[in-house]
C-alpha cells in the first residue's frame, strides 16, 4: 500500500480553546509531516524526525494543513436558488424554495445538480456536510451516490413534509416513512454514508408525520435527526397555533421524541429558558448559521448564553438561504453576529467549531475532525496568502492567531490550496479551476 506524506504548516485541535493563550488546546507544527495511507493518518509529527521511506512528498510550504471543514446545516437542493430577494423565512420558502425543490422530480436534474453541490463544497474546503434532500427519494439517491464517487463522509435525508406546501411535494406520513425505513436500508452505513431522519419542522409536518418520524428514531437509533427550530417568530406562532398543546416550539419535538444526542437542530435563534434547558439535557445540537440568519434577517444567535446553559453547538452554512458554501465566510459572518451580540467569537474558537467542535456534535471525532492517526485523512491546505489583499495584510502578521483571522476574514475558496478527501487530491483534480 502506497504512503504518502505531506509537509507544511500542521494546525488542529485537541479539545476546546478556553481563550486565545489556551495553546494546549491544539497541535501546530512549523514544519509538519502529515503521513497517509490507505485512506487514513498513519503519523503526524516534525518533518525532520519523519519515516520518509518509499513515501511520495508533497510539499505544501508555506501554507497551514488543516482538518477539512464540516458543515453541519445546507440543503443541497437549494444550491441553484442562492441569493434570490425575500423579505423574510415564510416568504421565501414560499416564493422560492418549493418551486425549487419541486424540480427534483424531473429525470437527471437531482444527478446534475449533486454534482455541481459536491464540486463546490471541494472548492470551499468543505469535506463533509449534513444535508437535507428533497420530499423525493432520488434526490437522496443522486446525493449519496455522488458522495460514494467521490469518497466522502456525508450525512443526509430525505425531507418529510405532509402539509402546507405545493401538493407536488408532499408525501404522506406513512409514504414518508416508508421511504425513509429503504432509503435507511439501501445508503445507511454503505461506505462513508450516514442517513438522518429528515422532517423537514412543524409547519409542514402532521401530528401523524411526526409519530412515524418517532417510530423511526426508536427504530433506527443509528440514525441522525435532523430538523428546524426557532428560526423565525412568524415560524414560532404559526408552529404553536398548528401545536397548541405543546408549552413551546421545542416542546413540539420533545413530544413526539425526537431529541436526542444524534438530533441537529438548525438555527435556535429565539430560545426560552425551558427550551434552553431541553436542549441541555437531551444533548441537542443546535446548528448555527450566520450567513442565513442574516440573510433573512431572522435574529442573531446567542451563543455564549446557549454554551453557558451546557447546549451543544455547531456550525453552517445553510445553502440556500445562507450566502457562501464556504465555511471561512460563515466563520466571519459568525464573528460579526457575536459582535452585535456584545460576545467574543474568536478564530479559535470559530476554527474549533467548523472542524473538531462540528466532528464533536456529530459524535465522530474519532474519525474525522482532527489531524492525528487513525484519523480519515480528510484536509484542508489553506493558502493566507492567496490574494492581493491577504497578501499585504500578511506581510504584517506575527503569529498563528493573525493568519488565522485574516484567513476567516477575508478568505474565501482562493484560499483553498488543496483538499484530500480519504488522502487523495480533490481541489486540483476539479475542471475549471
């Protein structure tokens, strides 16, 4: 079996930064040596100390190897409605995404658009992601089978939704089921691939939907759940008038067991304190999407109030209300959005989340997240240096916190050098580069 060895700048966490001096929270290397072998880490160290034997080099001097970001939060199927004027949530899922989605009904269009999705989460850096498909089921098939070409880990599902959208779209709550339980069957687990139980919230979800999405979490506890939640306030009440016994939004969801550890829950913009503390003890993640929420003009997350309250986190994008697949322009968005919240988000913790933090809420820091043996070898070569302006804003930088601010401030995907994906190249062997 062939090795291979990359040599640059080695960056990646170890646990959480407490603060910007936590330098025990993470490894960085001047001069690393990141060797892969059928698909995974085999050794991380100093270059200078490394078994080069028989090992191709690749020399990525001077830029910084870093784990490959995860996103935890998109719908692939509105990667074509990006940057369409809506004045808020409903609106827009109404004005545009349902008619959208509803192409995915169409031969071949489910196929073409994965491919595009997955060029462009390579161009971004982005090695895994958490989607939601559409109501079909080939769109979940165009998705994962795409991900199988290209060797990545994915998470993703097929939407649920049984009322208050186009009739073309809707499934019913046993059609929906049933779907779910072979879609399960036939990608769940088959090489990189994991499945997430997918109604898509309580508007277009019947009580009836929602006992057989709870009848397929207790059957297939390998699974993700993934949903939405507290997004909008026109979303909130609408939420409450179809669910008028539940004591809130979240409550809706703890009803009919859908919480859990494996549960992703995008936004949580506007929580209260009981749902606060749901979200706490049940171990749900709730998914922060920057771009989006001010896209929509949704609300600004309150991060230091969830992770004081024990509320796992995690980090997206939220294509196709969020604005950029990449995840270095959710990190900055982020950094703004905490600003206005009067909190600190700084580049490590925002780099923790988009890398070790997101393998963390998705319970597979074991595999991926981090650079360290037995690790999928899935990275990220950042280049700070890729444009006119980064470049002269770095010809000032000292230290490892500058670059890695400049990089989530005014990167994009030129700063993506490479990718590896499973230890091989994946950026440069992309068309159109």
């Amino acid at each position: 079996m062939s090795r291979t060895v990359l040599r640059g700048r080695v960056f990646s966490f170890l646990r959480a930064p407490q603060d910007l001096d936590d330098r025990d929270s993470y490894v960085y290397l001047e001069d690393g040596a990141v060797a892969i072998e059928g698909g995974r880490i085999v050794s991380v160290g100093d270059f200078a100390s490394a078994d080069l034997a028989d090992a191709t080099i690749i020399d990525h001097r001077p830029h910084l190897i870093v784990p490959g970001f995860i996103d935890l939060h998109l719908h692939y199927v509105q990667s074509q409605m990006m940057a369409s004027y809506a004045g808020s949530l409903l609106e827009w899922l109404n004005s545009y995404t349902f008619v959208e989605e509803q192409k995915f009904s169409q031969q071949g269009h489910a196929e073409a658009v994965a491919a595009d999705f997955f060029d462009n989460l390579i161009r971004h850096g982005t090695t895994t992601a958490v989607a939601y498909c559409s109501s079909h089921p080939r769109s979940v098939d165009a998705f994962f089978a795409e991900a199988e070409r290209r060797n990545m880990l994915m998470v993703g599902g097929k939407v649920m939704m049984d009322r208050n959208a186009p009739a073309h779209l809707l499934d019913t709550a046993q059609s929906g089921y049933d779907d779910t339980k072979a879609l399960i069957a036939r990608w769940h687990g088959r090489g990189r691939a994991h499945y997430a139980i997918s109604p898509r919230f309580a508007i277009t979800s019947t009580p009836e939907q929602l006992e057989m999405s709870r009848a397929l979490v207790a059957e297939h506890p390998e699974c993700y759940v993934q949903t939405h939640l507290g997004e909008n306030d026109a979303e909130i009440a609408f939420s409450m008038e179809l669910y008028p016994n539940a004591p809130d939004y979240t409550g809706i969801y703890e009803d009919y067991g859908l919480l859990g550890p494996k549960t992703l829950l995008g936004h949580c913009i506007h929580l209260n304190h009981r749902e606060t503390a749901v979200l706490a003890e049940t171990g749900a993640v709730a998914v922060f999407c920057p771009t989006s929420n001010l896209f929509l003009g949704s609300g600004l997350f309150d991060r230091e109030r969830l992770a004081k309250a024990g509320v796992r986190l995690g980090l997206a994008t939220d294509i196709g209300a969020g604005t950029s697949f990449s995840m270095l322009r959710t990190m900055d968005e982020g950094f703004k959005v905490q600003q206005l919240r009067g909190q600190r988000f700084d580049p490590l913790a925002s780099f923790h989340m988009a890398t070790l933090g997101n393998a963390e809420a998705l319970g597979l820091a074991g595999r991926i997240g981090s650079i360290a043996p037995g690790r999928d070898a899935d990275l990220v070569v950042l280049d700070a240096r890729a444009t006119p302006v980064m470049r002269m804003r770095m010809a000032t930088a000292e230290t490892l916190i500058e670059e890695l601010f400049l990089l989530q401030t005014v990167g994009d995907d030129r700063a993506i050098a490479e990718v590896y994906v499973s230890g091989a190249r994946a950026k440069s062997t992309l068309g159109g580069l």
